[in-house]
C-alpha cells in the first residue's frame, strides 16, 4: 500500500494506491489495481481487475488487516 505510484517497468500482482497511480508508456501492469485516482499513459500495458474510489480502497485494505 503507498500513497502515490508511478509505474514505468512491469508489475505483476496486487497493488493499492491511496491516491494517484500513473503507468508510463514503457509499463506492462498485470494483476488487481485499488486506487483513487488513474493516469494511463498511451503505450501502457494495462491488463488487470481495477476498483477506483477511495472509500471502497480504504474498506478494502481494512478487510485485509483483519
């Protein structure tokens, strides 16, 4: 879990960002995304589940520490 994000290479799994994830053109994404805000850039490889909005992100991460 972290705030921001900036993804620029390849990820795999699951990712939770609080507020603002950004994908370069150069990164290939596969897995499940929890974020607030969203910013693809043209080129990116982006292939997961995504859950945006930022209540469902915190009732999400307060599940997983239970």
């Amino acid at each position: 879990v972290c705030e921001n994000a900036v993804i620029d290479g390849t990820f795999k799994g699951k990712l939770k960002v609080n507020d603002l994830l950004t994908v370069r053109e150069t990164a290939i994404i596969d897995g499940d995304v929890f974020t607030d805000q969203l910013n693809v850039e043209s080129g990116a490889v982006f292939n997961v589940n995504c859950v945006m909005g930022g209540q469902k992100i915190k009732t999400i991460q307060e599940s997983a520490t239970k």
